[in-house]
C-alpha cells in the first residue's frame, strides 16, 4: 500500500513538473514573439506574461512543498 502512495505522489508530481515546463514554454514564445519583427507588445500581453510568470511560480513553490 505505500508503495502505491509514493508512486502515485511521484506521478502528480511529474505531471506538475509537465504542467509548469509548458507554461514557461508558452511565456517564452510570447516573449520571443514580442522580439520578431513588426510585432508590438502592448500592456495587455506584458500583463498576460506578469501573470503567468506568477501562476508558474506559485506552482512551482506548490511542487518544492509537495516534494518534501
């Protein structure tokens, strides 16, 4: 029985590592698409990219505590 439990932990824990990874990409190529040229970056996308660089450091904290 606790070895189902850690493994099942290990999957979510896996999978939050996914979820966070996808998001940084997401941020990175709106980034990077702010850079190519003709392409103008307004507040409202500066604001997107605040929030998700908030959402993925609260998930981030949220996967250290989950580890330990």
């Amino acid at each position: 029985m606790k070895k189902s439990q850690n493994n099942t932990k290990r999957q979510v824990i896996d999978l939050i590592r996914i979820v966070i990874l996808f998001q940084l990409g997401i941020v990175g190529a709106t980034i990077f698409g702010c850079f190519m040229p003709g392409k103008i970056c307004d507040s409202d996308v500066k604001q997107h990219i605040a929030n998700m660089m908030t959402v993925i450091t609260t998930s981030t904290f949220a996967l250290y505590a989950a580890e330990k």
